[in-house]
C-alpha cells in the first residue's frame, strides 16, 4: 500500500496569522494519525513563517508515526535537525519571497555541500530524501551522493493546463519513477497533488510515499481532518 504523509504546515499558517497558539499543528497530526496517516511531514523554514522549532519537538515526541522534516541546507537549521533526528529529512530548496516550495534541489549544482551533509544525517541514523524535479540527471546525482530516496516533484504534474502538458508531466514522472529504481533509489512523491489528481500517481510503479499538505487541509476545513485524510487515504492503491 502507497503510505500517506500528512503535511501540517498549513494548520501552523492559520496559527501564526493571529500570532496565537490555535490551530495547534501538534493537535492536527494527532487527527491526521486517527484518519489513518502513515507518517506526519512539516517544513521548518527558516523565516519560521509557519512551523516553529516548538511544534517539530512535540510532534517528535508525540506522534505514533514517523516524522518527515523538510528542511534547506542552512546550517542552523541542520544542527537543529540533527539534535531533533526526526525518522527522515527531506531536503528541500528554500527561497524567502516563494509562497511555497516551487521547484526541485539542484543536486548537481549542490553535491559537493550535500555529500557530508547526507553522509553525517545517515551516521546520525536519519533517512535522507531530496526533493527533486523529475529529471533524470539530477536523479543519477541523488544516486551518486548516497540519498536513501527521493522525493519526485510532481507540482508541474498538478498545475498542467491542458490534456496535452498533463500527458508530458505525468510521462516525465513516469520515467523518473524508472530510473530512480534503477539506480536502487526508493521513491516518495509530492507537492500540488489532491483528491482529483492523486490517483494515476499513486498507481506508479515503486512509488512508496506521497506527502501531500495542502488539499487536505482545506478539505479539512469542510469535513473535519480526520475525514479528510480517511478520504485521501481511501484514494491509494
Ligand atoms: N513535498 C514537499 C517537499 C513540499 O515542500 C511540500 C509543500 O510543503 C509538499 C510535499 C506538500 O505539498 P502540498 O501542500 O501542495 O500538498
């Protein structure tokens, strides 16, 4: 079965726009685990604009699943990762003015930081997955430098205009899912997708993960988000 990663982050948005402690993203990976959640994902920026370094340290030690912390290549926020060892670290480009992660690391252009970085997250005992466009060179990259997975980014796939770009995005996920496994690459995927466009997705072959945030949390806001991630989860193959 394709495992379910709920992103929180948004809960943490509504929160820090009154500056107060409700919503409580702690409280929704709670409910996200009742609806069947396999593991809890949040993204500790660093302009803090959401999560804070609070919420990753309760959610460590309370959630029953396994918590996926995204993060970039800062080195404040690498030594607060490595001090926290949540079960995986996604690594993730950061740029301050995006409204969201908009597009895949480069792991060619980043090897040389990223190698130590992901040997001594390893060491620590961490998973290490990279957040990738599906592109195939940066895939042989993530094999080279020893990432565990990756995490295929499938934002164009979700934002396709037309029949036509939908076929070309979900074919480049397609041939991507391929060569990671061939290059014994394990395979998460995320970003952009919902409850109309999650299943051909979920359906790839050696697809083991998908992390999705955003949908489910302002389904949540119509049904309740344990039905909310039920719903989702009901979806997967
Ligand atoms: N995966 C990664 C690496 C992300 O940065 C995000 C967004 O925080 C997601 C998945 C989830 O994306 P969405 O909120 O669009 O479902």
């Amino acid at each position: 079965m394709v495992k379910l990663g709920v992103n929180v982050d948004h809960v943490a948005t509504v929160r820090q726009a009154r500056g107060i402690s409700e919503p409580d993203p702690v409280a929704a990976a709670f409910l996200a685990e009742l609806g069947g959640a396999d593991g809890i994902t949040v993204h500790l920026r660093e302009d803090r604009r959401h999560i804070q370094e609070r919420d990753v340290r309760l959610l460590k030690e309370t959630i029953k699943t396994r918590l996926n912390l995204e993060l970039a290549l800062a080195p404040e926020i690498l030594d607060f990762a490595l001090e926290i060892k949540p079960y995986a670290a996604t690594f993730v480009p950061e740029k301050r003015e995006e409204l969201t992660t908009e597009g895949g690391l480069d792991v060619i252009g980043h090897q040389t930081k990223l190698r130590p970085v992901i040997k001594k997250f390893q060491a620590a005992g961490i998973v290490v997955s990279l957040f990738i466009d599906p592109n195939l060179d940066q895939i042989e990259a993530a094999a080279a430098i020893g990432a565990q997975f990756i995490e295929i980014h499938t934002g164009r796939y979700c934002d396709a205009k037309n029949e036509d770009e939908l076929k070309k995005e979900f074919s480049l996920i397609d041939h991507a899912c391929i060569t990671a496994s061939n290059y014994g690459l394990r395979i998460n995927a995320g970003h952009g997708l919902n409850y109309r466009n999650v299943v051909p997705v979920a359906k790839l072959p050696g697809i083991e993960e998908l992390n999705i945030g955003h949908s489910i949390i302002g389904h949540a806001v119509y049904v309740g988000l344990e039905r909310a991630v039920r719903e989702m989860k009901a979806l997967l193959p």
